[in-house]
C-alpha cells in the first residue's frame, strides 16, 4: 500500500509518515519499481500501534523504546503519565477557576484584567504582608470575585492578613454566606473556625441565617461563635449555646456578658433568669457550672433574677451561696 493510500485510511497524514520514518518508528518494508515507498500489513499495524500510545501521551521516543525494547516494562511509563496528567488537569484547573474569578469581576478594559490577575497572585503570595494589602486593596481597585476572598479567608493562619480578609469580604457583595456554610463542613477544625468567625463579621440576613444553622453544629466552637455573634445581633435563639457556654467553661465570660445583652427588657431578662436558674437546679450541672452559671446572674435585671439569687444564698455550695450573697450585695448597693 502506498503512503498517500495509507495516510487516507489510518488518518494520518503523509507528512506525518515521514517524520515517523525519519525517527525510525515505521519505516515502509518496500518500494515499488519506482521507488514509492509501499507500506506492508504489519507497518499499517504499527502505526495504528504509534497513534495509540500517542492517544495515552506519550512522546514519539517513548512510543520507540515501548514498541522496540522487549525488555521496557509499560507500569513505570503508566505510572509517571498518570502523575502528568494529574498535574496538567490541576494546571488547566487552576488557570480556568482563575479565568472564572476574572470573569466574576467584571472587567471592562485589559487594565482592569491586569489589576485583577496581580491581586489574586497577590492573594495566593507566601508574604503575609503582600496578602494583606491585597485584601485591603481591593475594595478601592478591580473587586476581588467572592469565591477568591472566601477560599483565602479559609486558608489564612495570620491573624491580621485573615482580620482584613474578614474586611474585605464584608464588603464584597453578596455569595460570601453559602460558600462559608460550605467551610463549615470542613474536616479541619481551624477551616471550620475560620468560617464560622468570617460569618459572624457579615452583615444581613443570609449571614444570620447560616449562623442559626451553626447552633446546631457538631463543633462546638462553631456553636459557640454563631451564638456569640447571634446573642449581639439580640437573637434569642442564641441563648441556649450560650447558657452551655457558660457551664462548660468555654468563653464563659464573652457568653454572660451576651446574656446580659440581651436581657435589654423586662420579659427577657426574667426568661433568661429563668433558664439559668433551672441549669443550676439541673443535676447534671456540674458544681464549677453551677458556680459559673450564678456569676452569670450579675448582669440580668429583674425581680426573678433577685428571687433566684435569694434562693441561692442558702445554697448547700457554699461556693454558690457566697456568689449569690455577694451579688445580692451588689444590687443593694446600687443606687
């Protein structure tokens, strides 16, 4: 068979069978009389040979050492080709999230494109301080697309590059809310952390809402934060987490003064007083809780406060009984 024959029905072109040639991967078995070169059954096998190992990425001197070499054990090629296209996909991946986030900015001239690519590298730089004056930057410059700002904000380590983060993003529009709630998903407790206090510093009501979720959150730091943030935004719902705040011991004094907040009149501050007086009474308080809990009483007003507090003083702890002794003190002496 005749290249141009050949090049019609394997699909690759004559040029092609000369480079192959050349290279010593196919070369035709005879020639005709006038010297055309004439491609046997078993060339046409082997270029369809060569055009296969070029489908899986190899370069034309591996697809030679593959078909010539007897001794070439395929495993090791396979193994380092998966590696390569592992890593071309991240790449390809990497540069389309990138095209997607400029697209999101909106750019309208190639400066624009220009600002924005310098402040996503910037963004991603292994200087804090060349991460943080982008984020500072940019709500002056081309915005940064929020899927950028939420991906840096969950993996900064700096606290004053994830303070700025956390600015930056408070300002960026709308989106931030649902791809934080995603954050909160993460196996990584401080990715975790990171969402949840990134929440707590975004205003409106999508924010809030994904915090009334995180309430119920198996982390308890997540819990803690969300009621935290919820407690001062004056949102009752808050006040449960921030009452196991208190009788675990962790950020008791953040979730007391929150309490106290939030007993801003008369009807709540008595329901607030309410419910601490029956975790106190509850028996699965334990002491230094019960402890805690009493302490918490200072900053509720109101006479179911007082009356709590009465009955305390006469406490079987006398740890408790002297808190609520002493609180009782306070409020006398109060003008």
């Amino acid at each position: 068979m005749l290249i141009g024959e050949v090049a019609r029905r394997s699909g690759v072109s004559a040029r092609m069978l000369r480079h192959y040639e050349s290279l010593g991967l196919v070369r035709p078995s005879a020639r005709t009389g006038s010297g055309y070169r004439e491609y046997s059954g078993e060339d046409i096998r082997r270029i369809f040979h060569v055009e296969s190992l070029r489908s899986l990425g190899l370069s034309l001197r591996e697809i030679g050492r593959a078909l010539d070499d007897p001794g070439f054990a395929p495993s090791t090629l396979v193994g380092d080709l998966i590696d390569r296209t592992r890593e071309r996909i991240a790449a390809e991946t990497e540069l389309l999230t990138r095209l997607r986030r400029i697209d999101a900015a909106g750019p309208a001239r190639w400066e624009d494109v220009l600002q924005a690519v310098a402040l996503l590298q910037a963004l991603g730089s292994k200087s804090a301080d060349a991460r943080q004056r982008a984020a500072l930057s940019s709500a002056d410059e081309v915005p940064v697309p929020v899927e950028a700002l939420v991906e840096a904000v969950l993996s900064e380590t700096e606290p004053n590059v994830a303070g700025a983060l956390r600015w930056a993003l408070a300002r960026s529009g709308g989106g931030g809310p649902a791809l934080l709630a995603q954050g909160l998903g993460s196996p990584v407790a401080a990715v975790r952390e990171r969402a949840v206090r990134s929440l707590a510093e975004l205003p409106g009501e999508e924010a809030a809402a994904r915090l009334r979720e995180a309430l119920a959150h198996r982390d308890a730091a997540v819990r803690g934060y969300a009621a935290l943030s919820l407690g001062a935004r004056n949102e009752a719902d808050a006040v449960p987490v921030l009452m196991d705040m208190i009788v675990e011991g962790r950020n008791d004094t953040d979730a007391a003064d929150v309490l106290s907040v939030l007993a801003d009149d008369t009807a709540k501050a008595d329901r607030i007083a309410t419910g601490l007086a029956a975790r106190i009474a509850d028996p699965a308080t334990p002491p230094p809780g019960r402890g805690r809990l009493t302490q918490a009483l200072a900053g509720v007003p109101g006479a179911v406060a007082v009356r709590t507090l009465v009955e305390l003083s006469r406490d079987e702890d006398r740890a408790v009984a002297l808190t609520a002794t002493y609180l009782l003190r306070l409020r006398d002496a109060t003008p």
